[in-house]
C-alpha cells in the first residue's frame, strides 16, 4: 500500500489531475471510452492508431505528405496551382479520423483541454529546426467571431508551438478588417475571392532583417486563406514567410 508520505511527495499538478479524472472522468474524444494509457490524455490507443502523423517525405511548400518512395523537395500538384506566396510548409497531422476530431473539438468546441495532447504532437514532430528563432504569427479572426467563439484556434495554436521549442515567440502581427463568410463549402476559386484584401497588418509593426516569420492556423485545406495573409506579410515588409498547421485537408 502506497504510504501518506510517498502521496505527498508527488507533484501537486498530478494530485489535482487525479482528482479531477475521478470527479470529472475523461474520455477518448474519438470513441467516447475511457482514454487508458498512453502520452495522449484525451485519446485513446486505439483511437490513436487512427492518428496520421506527417512524416517525410512531403510537399516543400504546404507539408502534405507522399506515399511511396518520392523525394520530398518536389511541390504538389495543389500548390502547383496555388503559386503560394510562402516558401515552405509544415502540418503535424492530416485532417482525417480522430486528427478532424481534434479540430473540430478546438474549433467549435472550446477544446482547450487538449493543449497537453497537441504539445505532444507537436513534440513529436522535431520542429526545433524549424522553427528555430521564428516569430509565430497565428491568422487572425474577424472581433465578430472572436466575440462568439471566446478565443483565437491559431493563436492558441502557435503559443503551444512557441513553448515547443527555444527561442520562438508568438505575436499578432495581422488583423482581419472584413467579416468573411466561412470558407467551408466554397469552391478553390470562391475561397480565394473571399479572403482578398480581409486581412491586414496590426498598426506600428515593422519587420526586423532577417525576421524568420511562420504563420500558424488550424488546418490547411487550399492554401488561400494563408496565402493571402503571406501576401499582406511580404508586402508590409517581411522578407520571407513559412507556414505551420495543425492538420492538413
């Protein structure tokens, strides 16, 4: 039997943690069941199975991945047509299975409860190099839905990266002036056309020499709404812009 004294001797995080799982046991966000063991707190293995991780080799420039034997410095047919304003492109995860869970979850859902979940998959991608002195600038949304939503997705996004690794830093460098329709069901054109010109630079931000921007957002699906934030960004000064999401469509 485990001693009073050894009890006390663990951190107080792990004790409110335990207390909570009992008060407020959680669940595995993919199957509803118990999350059991394992590095990730909300899912569970056998959900986890179901997690495609983005491993090389992928697209240079958006970070999808290729199956097979394919060098990865070769550009998707998607961004062939895009002809993106970034020069390179990371996601952790595709937009599938329990990894469309976790951004419907943090989209709509008010899931800050996996922040621990998403450090860890970012853990795992190795994004020191990366993002190695990188300023993290997350796409803005409308005051509008920052009204109704009570937070920013992509800001809560690139503080998680930011503490990731060392030297990099979150800060809100864009602004988004129109209230955009959601891009959900729009065609690749329609979501080009909707997101021109809705985005702008905060007032008294200037860009240093050689300022290692990355813009941050949930999920890639066309590229347009992070391309038009890399266009605003290189034309108020940035010299080169990467991108960095959570999934990709």
């Amino acid at each position: 039997m485990r001693s009073y004294s050894a009890v006390t001797r663990l951190p107080l995080s792990t004790i409110w943690e335990g207390f909570l799982d009992l008060v407020f046991p959680r669940v595995c966000i993919g199957c509803g069941r118990a999350p059991g063991p394992g590095p990730l707190k909300f899912i569970c293995p056998q959900c986890r199975m179901g997690l495609h991780y983005i491993d090389p080799p992928f697209c240079r420039d958006c970070g999808y991945p290729y199956f097979g034997r394919v060098d990865s410095g070769r550009t998707c047919p998607n961004c062939v047509q895009l002809e993106p304003c970034f020069s390179a492109g990371r996601s952790l995860i595709l937009h599938r299975g329990v990894g469309a869970r976790i951004v419907i979850e943090l989209k709509y859902h008010n899931g800050l409860f996996l922040r621990d979940d998403i450090r860890w998959i970012a853990g795992r991608a190795r994004l020191d190099t990366y993002l190695a002195d990188a300023t993290l600038i997350p796409v803005p949304l409308h005051p509008r839905k920052m009204r109704e939503r009570g937070f920013n997705q992509s800001a809560f996004l690139a503080r998680i990266f930011a503490g990731a690794v060392s030297r990099a830093q979150m800060n809100d460098i864009l602004v988004r002036d129109t209230d955009t329709s959601t891009q959900t069901r729009l065609s690749r054109d329609d979501r080009r056309r909707n997101v021109k010109n809705a985005f702008a630079i905060r007032p008294g931000i200037t860009f240093s020499r050689g300022m290692n921007c990355v813009l941050v957002d949930d999920v890639y699906t066309t590229g347009a709404t992070l391309n038009e934030c890399a266009r605003v960004l290189l034309k108020a000064g940035a010299e080169d812009v990467r991108i960095l999401t959570l999934a990709h469509g």
